[in-house]
C-alpha cells in the first residue's frame, strides 16, 4: 500500500473500532443496569432506562473530555506515561545519540522534528503520539537506551516513524479516549473500594455500618461489571494494533535496511529481565501505542495481548534469527556517538554527492577533496529524467539511503547553525534566513523588518546565521525548515503570530513575488496559525467543490516552476486535466494572493485521502509534464507536499 492507501486504511479501521466502542458501551450499560435494578429490587422501564442513560452520559463524557486533552498534541500523552522532554542541546551521550537519531530520520521523511522525550523506566519500550506529523512526539524508555546499540535504537525509532508516516498515531489517540471511558466505571470502583476501606477503619459508629456495607458491595459490583469493560478494551486494541505494529517492523526494515536492528531489539525484550514493561499508571491505557508490550498480559494473553507474540514479529523479519545466540550488551558505544551539530566536510560532501545522485544534478562533489559545501552542493537547475509514479510512490516512504542521505546532512549542518537550531530566537532566526535577499543592501533592510516585528537578538541571530543557511544551498531548505518549526510549533500564540506578519512583509518588502520565498510560507503557515495543534479533519468528498481553490494552487505551482508564460499555461492544463474540472482558466494575481493561497491549501489539507492523492499527483504531474525535475522543482514539490500534508523524503528513491 502507498501513503495514501494507508492514511484511508486507518480511517476504515477508526470507523471498526467507533462500533466496537459503541457495542462494548451496550454490555457495560445492560450489566450495571442490570446491576443497579437488582439493587433496588425495581426491574421498571423507567429504572432501567434511567441507569443505562447515567452510564451513556458517564462513559461518553469520559472518552470526549480525554479526546478533547489528547487533542492538544502528543505531548499530552508523553506527560501522562511521565516521560521529561530531552533538551535539544543536551551534553549527555546516550541522549544525543537519540537526538542525533530522530534529527535524521526527520531530515530524510520530510516530517517536522518530533519532541523526544524520555520514561524513567528500565525496559525497553518507546512510542509516538500525536494528530499528525507536525505535533508528535518520539519517547523512548531509559532501558531502551542503556540496552540497545545505534542500529537497534535506529530500528526502533524507525518503527516509531512508521506509525507517524502511516497515519496510525491518530487512530491510537482516537482509541487513547475511548478506552478512558470504558475504563471508567472500573477505576470509579476501585476509588469508591479504597473509600470504604478508609471509612471502615476510621469510624467508630455503628450506625454507619450498613451504608459503608452497601458502598462496599457497590464498589464490588462496579470494580467487576469495570473488569468487562477491561476486557472489551483489551480487545479492541487487540484487533487495532497487531497487525498495525507488523506493519511498523516491516517499514522499519525497509527504512533501516537492517532486520538485525529491529529484531535484535525485539530478542532483547524478549531475553531480559525487564522485557518493555513500564511502570505508569496509564501504561495499560497506552499499550497498544507502544512498541512491545507495556503492561504483562496472563488472563487470555493470546486473545488479550496488543502486539503480536516477540518470536512472531522476529521471525518475521528475519527467518535466520538466531533466537539461542547470546544476547550481547553495547559497551562504551555512547561516547562514539558524534555530538550535535559536529562539523564534518567529508560528511558535506557525501550529502550534496547523494542529492546530486538522487536528484540528476551532476555537480559529482568528491568527498576526497577539501572543498567547502557551497562549492559542492547540486546544481539547482541541472535535470535528471523521472516519472510521476516514482515521485508518487516515495510519499510517505523511505528507503535506506535515503536516512543514509539524512545522516550525512545533519553532520553537514555548521556548528553554530546546529547550534541555533537547539533555541526558539535561533529557529525562528533560520526560518527568516530562508526568505531573506541575496543582495546585501536589501537584505540589511529585511534584517530591519525582523527588528520591528519580532526581536533585535533574532534580528542579529538572522544576519550572523544567514551565510551558512545560504552556503547549504537549496537542498537544505525543507530540512532545515523541519528542524525549525519542530520548535517554533511550540513557541507561544502571539511569538507565532509575529513571526507570520514579519514573514509575509519580508516576502512582499521589494513589491515583487519570490515563488520559493512563497510556498516557504505557504508551508510553514499552518504550525504559526496553530494548524499543528487543530485536528485535520477530512471532510470533503469531492474536488469539484474545492475548483478554485486548486485552481490557485496550480497556477502558483506553474508561475513557479518557470519563467515562460506559455509554460506555464501548458503545465497548469496537465493538471486541470488529471483533475478532470472543466472550463478551468488560469487564475488571475489577486486569485493567488498569500491569503487567498493560505486559504486554499488549509482547505485542500482536509481532502478525503484518496481525492488528496489525485491532487497531489496532479501537482506532481505538471511539474514534471516534460518527465524532467530540477532540484529547484523538486523542492518546491516538497514544500507543497509538506504544506499539504504528504511527507516527500529528502532525495528520489528510483523505485517506479
């Protein structure tokens, strides 16, 4: 299945579950009604109607007050398992290499930079949470980190990223609150039990004795009409989540190229004493979310467990994994680890060497030689012939060489941009560097502009830093864009919307429209505007009712791809075409303005899956209506998948 096909596999599975969730409802309303109507002895209509309408009220309440915290981000979530957010600039090895992990698999899927964070828990365990890619986060267990080497860390991060690209996060949150309510009726027992144990101990009248009996015996009842709901919530995750986590280790292997680094993880939780258990009081609520088996599962354990059983996924991955060998420990393997933003020229090459490759810029950079990234980096304009399917097919994908590619651009990053890249003022400084002029004079005057709008230090970070966002060349600008607004996302509502104004006044400052400097904008809009903390819903059916709005975004796309008029006619009819709408003209300049673009792309963002994928491919289709891509074109259908929600990875696979 492509991305596409995954993002509408999950949203069928989202539906399967609101009925497992609605049926589990039912047998817990029908017991405790039952329950509560032997209890007064009164079996009548209006008893019974009463009751089951209390726990409608009690059990939906809880599962919609619990969706409406998880919606603010998969923060939410690391805070509820306990986990403490790393610091971007930490010195501890074992945390850098995490960084260092995460920062390249970033780089290389076209996704935002997750938060990591971190459980105190001594198994090996990890999950990601969020509503989409631009809010997750990546948390990993202490045990994962003190017990796996860099493959196996890589594998399981791998397998995380898995479930950021392939759309099950949110269906995980999705079922995050719906079993809150299920749950519900068993914790308020065992409240209500610890109550009347207290209450039995403490007082000294004997008059309360039968009402501490009768809370007693409802407290008895409620913990085990609860234990229903236990069950039933063990297996819709159950029937959710194991073939979702097969999935996961099949991509993992895929993106790593390296089953001995997923399954050599997996044969750890499997041989150690701590095996992936986590201590938080939510770890059974978050099982189905985590990568092994969070809580031990004995009653039923075939039916009940979350993920399939260790040997299964292992054997899966790799046939000839020796399940007897000796399990071996990493030794001293932290302090190798390359520290944030080490610069390495070799490594600089390798990158503008792997993108030129990938790419078609024939700029050969040899990485023998000692020659600075700016003279190596990939001819922007130099072509390489690829089809659409190929652009296609790599959505939402990643190959081994493609995090190859990521892991030689992290290291190609200068010290001091890497270092600015740690700091809310140094990613906001990196976002400005993006659109400012390559004249010097006028871009004194945009520095002038970040001064009023946002503040003097950005404004000085802006000018030191530009230089070496500039020397990466264009290659770098989507990554370094994701490694930004990984932190930006989070910068309060009113920073956010000071940067938006002093970016739109930065674009427009010499009067004339920059397209690269536009879909910059255009890409990094929804994350200022709190678009990476709302819910995209997909909510239209049909492209007809979005013509104008796609109407805009193809002629920007084809203004922007070239300088020829009569290019850009023709590219914009190839996607009107692949579209099918009829008596479609191009768009006039105030149809394309940035808020009627903005706009547009926040629409197009909530296509159902399968319309996104034809609009997608659209967009891809007329750029590459001659079976040519530039670099420059390239990252602009980047920026446009970004904007629209498509992870496009950092290079071509080559895979048709």
């Amino acid at each position: 299945m492509n991305f596409f096909e995954h993002q509408d596999a999950a949203r069928k599975l989202t539906r399967r579950f609101v009925w497992m969730f609605f049926l589990a409802i039912v047998i817990v309303m029908v017991v405790l009604s039952l329950a509560i109507a032997t209890a007064f002895d009164s079996f009548d209509l209006p008893t019974i109607g009463l009751s089951s309408l209390g726990v409608l009220v009690v059990i939906g309440g809880a599962s919609l007050l619990r969706l409406a915290r998880l919606s603010q981000g998969g923060h939410v979530v690391a805070e509820m398992m306990g986990a403490r957010k790393v610091d971007l600039d930490s010195k501890d090895p074992q945390e850098i290499m995490l960084l260092n992990v995460v920062e390249e698999m970033s780089i290389a899927s076209g996704v935002t930079r997750p938060a990591v964070y971190i459980m105190d828990d001594e198994g090996i365990n990890a999950f990601a949470a969020g509503y989409h890619a631009d809010n997750a986060v990546v948390a990993v267990t202490v045990g994962t980190l003190d017990t796996l080497s860099r493959a196996e860390l890589q594998g399981v991060v791998a397998h995380e990223f898995s479930h950021i690209l392939n759309g099950d996060m949110r269906l995980n949150i999705k079922l995050l609150g719906v079993l809150a309510g299920i749950l519900l009726i068993g914790n308020l027992g065992y409240f209500m039990l610890r109550g009347v144990t207290y209450a039995r101990v403490s007082s000294r009248d004997s008059k309360a004795g039968g009402v501490i009996i009768a809370m007693l015996g409802a407290s008895i009842a409620m913990i085990v009409i609860g234990f229903i709901g236990v069950l039933c919530g063990r297996m819709i995750q159950s029937s959710i989540s194991r073939q979702r986590e097969y999935l996961a280790d099949a991509s993992a292997v895929q993106f790593t190229r390296s089953p001995e680094g997923i399954s050599g993880a997996l044969n750890k939780i499997r041989v150690l004493a701590n095996g992936s258990h986590v201590e938080s009081k939510h770890a059974a609520e978050l099982n189905h979310m985590c990568f092994g088996e969070s809580v031990s599962i004995r009653f039923m354990s075939g039916l009940m467990a979350s993920h399939p059983p260790l040997e299964d996924r292992i054997k899966r991955i790799d046939p000839n994994f020796d399940l007897n060998a000796t399990v071996t420990m990493p030794e001293h393997y932290h302090e190798q680890e390359q520290v944030n933003g080490e610069h390495d020229s070799s490594a600089s090459m390798a990158a503008a060497a792997g993108i030129s490759q990938l790419a078609g810029s024939g700029a050969g950079a040899n990485t023998s030689t000692g020659e600075n990234s700016a003279k190596s980096r990939p001819n922007a304009e130099s072509t390489v012939k690829v089809n659409a399917k190929q652009v296609m097919n790599d959505v939402g994908a990643l190959t081994s060489e493609q995090i190859e590619v990521g892991h030689a651009m992290r290291l190609a990053i200068d010290p001091e941009l890497h270092e600015a890249l740690t700091t809310e003022e140094g990613c906001r400084a990196v976002v400005y560097c993006l659109v400012l002029d390559i004249e010097r004079r006028t871009r004194e005057r945009e520095v002038n502009l970040i001064v009023e709008g946002d503040n003097n230090e950005v404004a000085k970070l802006a000018w030191f830093l530009w230089e070496f966002v500039h020397d990466l060349g264009l290659a770098f600008r989507q990554p370094l864009l994701d490694l930004a607004m990984g932190v930006i996302s989070y910068c309060d509502k009113s920073t956010r919307d000071k940067m938006a104004k002093t970016l739109r006044e930065i674009i427009m400052f010499d009067g004339k429209v920059d397209f690269s400097e536009l879909m910059v904008m255009l890409a990094v809009s929804p994350q200022l505007s709190d678009g990476a903390h709302k819910i995209t819903r997909n909510k239209y059916k049909s492209i007809t009712k979005l013509k104008s709005e796609l109407l805009a975004v193809f002629g920007l796309l084809a203004m922007a791809g070239s300088d020829d008029e009569g290019e850009w006619q023709v590219a914009f009819e190839v996607a009107v075409e692949h579209c099918e709408l009829p008596e479609s003209d191009f768009p006039a300049a105030d149809q394309m303005s940035f808020s009627v673009l903005n706009k547009s792309i926040q629409k197009l963002r909530s296509l159902m899956p399968d319309k996104k994928q034809i609009v997608f491919a659209a967009c891809v289709e007329m750029v590459l209506y001659d079976e040519e891509i530039t670099l420059r074109e390239y990252e602009m259908i980047r920026l446009m998948a970004k904007a629209l929600e498509c992870p496009l990875p950092v290079s071509i696979s080559g895979e048709s």
